[in-house]
C-alpha cells in the first residue's frame, strides 16, 4: 500500500507546514484554502502570506479553494480549526470516497457535543479510514525543517503504517501507534494546560508554580485517558506528556501565549484582535470541563481555566481555591 497524492484540508500555519512536509517528502500534495488571497499567494509566491509568513514553500505546492479537487487523493489531511471541523467534513462528503484515510491534524474538542474529532468523523464519514497526527510540533519548525517527531495514530496498522512511511521526512519522524482516543485527549488537553501554565508566569507566580502545573495537569490527562479507556503509554509520549512539555514551556505556543496576557488582565477579545491565530484550548476548555463532569473525572486545574474564562470565577479566587485544597496523595 503507497499513499502518493495528498490532499490537505485547511490552510492555516500548521496545514501549511504540513504541506510542506508531504512535498519535501516528495509526495504529490495540493491544499484548500477558504481564502482566495492565500491561494493566489501560494501558487504564485510560494508562500503563505497571511499565516506562515516569511517560510518559502515547495513550488510543487499547488493550492485550491475548490474543495472537489481533492476528490482523487489518496489521503486526505485534515487541518481546520477543532470547532470548524464538522463543517469542512460536510462540505468533503460528496467528493469522499469509500475507505478514504482521514488523518486529523486539529487538537481540541468540539464544543456543541463534547466530540474528540475521531468521533465527528465517525458520525459524517462513517466510512473513512480515520488516523490522528499529534506531538510535540510547531508549524514553524517544521516548514523550516527543524527536526520534529509526532505521533499517527491509526486502529488499522496497514494503513498507519502506509501512512507514516509516506508522511516522514528527513527531519520529520512520525511514530506509529493505534491508540486513537488517546492521541486526541493528549493535543486537547495540553492545550487547556498550556493557558494555565501561561497564566501562572502572566501572573509572577514562578517557575515553580509552573512546575508543578504541568506535573498536576499530565495527572488530570491521564485520569481522562484512563477513565476513557486510552492506553496509559500513548500518554507518556509524544502526543501526550512530549506535546504537554512543549506547548507549556513556550511563548511560541498561542496557547501559552494568550494565558501569559490573561494573567496580566488582558480579555481573550483583545489578545486576538488584530490577530490571524485559534486559540484551541480556549474552545476546548469548556468542553473538557463538560466531558470530565459527564466521565466523572476530577480535573480541577482544566476546570478552573473554564470558569475563568467564562467570568464565573476571578483568577485570583480560583489561585487561592486551588492552593486550599484538602491535601491528598499524589497518585490520586
């Protein structure tokens, strides 16, 4: 089984990157953009001037924003944001054929039905093959070729490893494994912790408090994983603990970045004023929050983030609510 032609679905900086990645690997890739200016950019300059600008892209890179084009593709990567996914998967079905490979790029919940993007998928292309590419990545790295490993996950290994074999580059390594669910919960959650982790250094609380935020948070990923029957090993890598450290250890990540500006009293409104960037884990904190309450999971930490930023709770209380605690051993 070789996968050659690529689609990609969604022409942000990550789905740029991406794009980049499949040519570099030598694959034929074509990529949709809902904006036309970002197609007339990518065709003609060879780069993507509005999300990833300054990164000079393949001039094997062709773009579209008729969707159809993508009819014929081999595989098909899917990289819109976590809440617009369902639409642009409704927008494929008449051009998707039985047994496509879907690999979602997108990390995050869906807001209406507290959905990991596996779950969408299963419900508007039952009869796609579905694969989750997640880890440690920013788009940045990757477009310049920096050195970059993830994981793609995928139940059927014929087809993850078609995948893998066909995604990876010189400088980007792709480990397979078949926990689906559980590479999802790792790129939702740690996006959730990266604004709080954001938010405890916005607010002059110290690396230590830092520390101690992600160490706490991987445990309150990990009940999730578990209570949801993920495999705890997925969680312990790339996609899970290997994404966690990343993404709450630089301003680079827009998650931790908007956390820094809430813990300095700016609005989510006006952190991304002015600004062509998705803060997922804003999106998908009140979903985690909504799941873990169903699942019956203690998440304090990702809770909290969501009363904050719905106003409910000030950030001030909700420091001092979670340092009043009731102590208890760590392994709980």
């Amino acid at each position: 089984m070789v996968y050659q032609n690529f689609g990609v679905i969604g022409a942000g900086a990550w789905g740029t990157a991406l794009t980049q990645t499949l040519a570099i690997a030598g694959r034929d890739v074509k990529i949709w953009a809902f904006e036309k200016e970002v197609v007339d950019a990518i065709n003609s300059k060879h780069e993507n001037t509005l999300y990833l600008p300054g990164a000079a892209l393949n001039p094997a890179i062709k773009a579209t924003d008729d969707i159809t084009e993508l009819a014929k593709c081999d595989a098909v990567l899917v990289v819109t944001p976590a809440q617009h996914m369902r639409a642009s998967l409704k927008d494929f079905i008449p051009q998707a054929r039985s047994g496509m490979p879907m690999v979602l790029c997108s990390k995050g919940i869906e807001i209406s039905s507290q959905k990991f993007m596996s779950e969408v998928l299963e419900e508007i292309m039952p009869d796609a093959i579905p694969a989750v590419l997640s880890g440690p990545s920013f788009a940045v790295d990757v477009a310049k070729g920096l050195p970059t490993a993830v994981t793609l996950a995928c139940k059927d290994w014929d087809v993850g490893g078609a995948l893998v074999s066909a995604i990876a580059a010189p400088t980007f390594r792709p480990y397979y494994a078949n926990d689906v669910l559980g590479a999802e919960i790792g790129g939702a959650v740690k996006n959730v912790l990266a604004i709080v982790c954001g938010l405890v250094l916005g607010k002059g609380l110290g690396r230590s408090a830092h520390a101690a935020i992600i160490a706490r948070g991987f445990a309150e990923m990990t009940r999730l994983g578990t209570a949801l029957g993920c495999k705890p090993e997925t969680l312990t890598g790339l996609c899970g603990l290997g994404d966690l450290v990343l993404t709450c250890s630089s301003e680079q990540s827009r998650n931790m970045s908007f956390g820094m500006a809430l813990g300095q009293g700016q609005s989510y409104e006006d952190y991304i004023k002015d600004k062509n960037v998705v803060v997922e884990g804003a999106a998908t904190a009140p979903a985690l929050k909504a799941l873990s309450q169903a699942s019956g999971v203690e998440m304090p930490i990702c809770n909290a983030l969501a009363n904050i930023l719905d106003g409910s709770e000030q950030v001030d209380d909700v420091i001092m609510r979670l340092l009043s605690r009731e102590h208890k051993s760590e392994n709980l």
